[in-house]
C-alpha cells in the first residue's frame, strides 16, 4: 500500500505540471512520442481482468523501455484514457524522458532524467494509477485518439510516434467524434488486442473489428500492427523491437 500511495503521488506531481511535454524550458522538442491508449471500459477494465491487466501494462512499459535505448531522445510518453467523455480528456500520466545527456540547463518538473526511475514510472508507477480508476460506460476509441494527437500539435514534424492501443476494439459510444481531416502519416500504430467471451464463440467478431480499424488508421496515412496481447506478454523482445521499428523499417 505504502509503494501504491508513492506512486500516486509521484504520478499526480508529474501531471500536476501541466500537459505541454512539447519543448523543455530551452526549447528542446522530444525527438520521439509515445502514446499509450488504455480502455476504461467495462469490457476491458474489471476485477476479473485487473491481474493479467497489470501484468499486460508491465509488459508494455517494459517494452518501451527497451525500446527507449534506440528510440532518439528526448522522448515524452503519455497515457490516454479510451473511456466516456474522451475527447479533450486530459492524459492521466505523462513525462518527457530526457537522460542527463540531454539535461543541460533547467529541468521541468515533468521530466524524468533517471533511467531507473523511468522504468519505474512506465512499467508500475502509472500503470497501477490507471487500473486505480473506476469503470468507465463508454468506449470511445476515435476519441480518444483524435484527444491523443491534438495533444501532439506542437511536436517536431520529425519526431517518431508510436501509439499502442490496448483494448478489445469493440466501440460503445454516443460521441460522434470521427477522424475527417486527419492525417495520420509517419504514425505507427500497435493494436493490442484482448479477446471477448463472445470472440471466443465466433472469432469472425473479432477479426471483424480488428480488420476495421486497421482499415480505418491504414487509411489515415499510418503504419499499423495487430498484436494479440498473449503475444506481448510471451514475446516482450519482438513487441520492444516493433515499437522501436523506424518507420517503413520492415523486411
């Protein structure tokens, strides 16, 4: 209880500073993005699921932390809420990992030079504080990545962005929010996918799904992978190497 309370704490100062992980206070962009997109939905976020749920967000921070050696730095990670209400929704964690090579001058208060306490943050600190919040009713998917990307308005064209998305792809909303206009070129999407009792009756539900919205984010302009989540947590080293692919990187 003691370490979860830390790790609220720690985490509500980091989000406490505000949300422009765009530039430091000498005007230093991140040079990559990562996003993660997390369901809040009952499907997704309940007490049946909560263990393998944490040991899934483990293995995903873990993977970006790998990752994070290759990965041009600095690079700010966020985590989004794919729940009710999502668009405009505030992250619920977010930091700029800027290692002290790169922490010349003044440190904002949102940024993480330690490599240790960096991985802390990612694989348990916000991971915890997430599976901390209640049910949500909604599932709003577009939203929350539209919410995801405005938030990157400000970043370098240049810049690589990596966004995991881990849910079980069936949207539930009243939001009419839609990806018009959008242009998602340069962005590399990772689909984590949890499987429904319903999928496992008739798996043709979720290849459904999934083959929509590869369809919808591929049409955008991005690259996009579908990974089983069993996959993330049997073969960490190939999810690392995926989020770490550059783009159009691929044999």
């Amino acid at each position: 209880m003691a370490n979860f309370m830390k790790a609220l704490t720690f985490t509500a100062a980091l989000f406490s500073a505000g949300c422009s992980d765009q530039a430091d206070k000498r005007g230093r962009r991140p040079e990559s993005v990562v996003v993660t997109l997390v369901d809040l939905s009952a499907t997704w976020h309940n007490s049946t699921n909560d263990a393998a749920n944490l040991q899934l967000l483990d293995a995903v921070g873990r993977a970006v932390y790998g990752a994070s050696m290759s990965l041009p730095k600095p690079i700010a990670v966020r985590f989004h809420a794919i729940g009710s209400r999502s668009l405009g929704r505030a992250p619920l964690c977010h930091a700029v990992f800027r290692p002290s090579a790169f922490s010349i001058g003044a440190k904002d208060e949102n940024t993480i030079s330690n490599r240790e306490e960096f991985k802390s943050y990612i694989t348990s600190q916000c991971p915890q504080f997430i599976l901390s919040k209640t049910i949500e009713d909604e599932t709003e998917i577009a939203a929350s990545i539209l919410t995801a990307d405005r938030a990157l308005a400000l970043t370098s064209a240049s810049a690589r962005k990596v966004f995991l998305v881990l849910s079980d792809f069936k949207e539930e909303t009243s939001s009419s929010a839609g990806f018009r206009g959008v242009n998602l070129s340069g962005y590399h999407f990772i689909l984590l996918h949890k499987t429904l009792p319903e999928d496992q009756l008739d798996p043709s539900l979720q290849s459904s799904r999934l083959n929509g919205w590869k369809r919808r984010l591929s049409e955008l302009g991005a690259q996009v992978d579908v990974v089983d989540e069993s996959a993330a947590l049997t073969s960490p080293q190939d999810l690392q190497a995926l989020i770490g692919m550059k783009p159009d990187d691929r044999n």
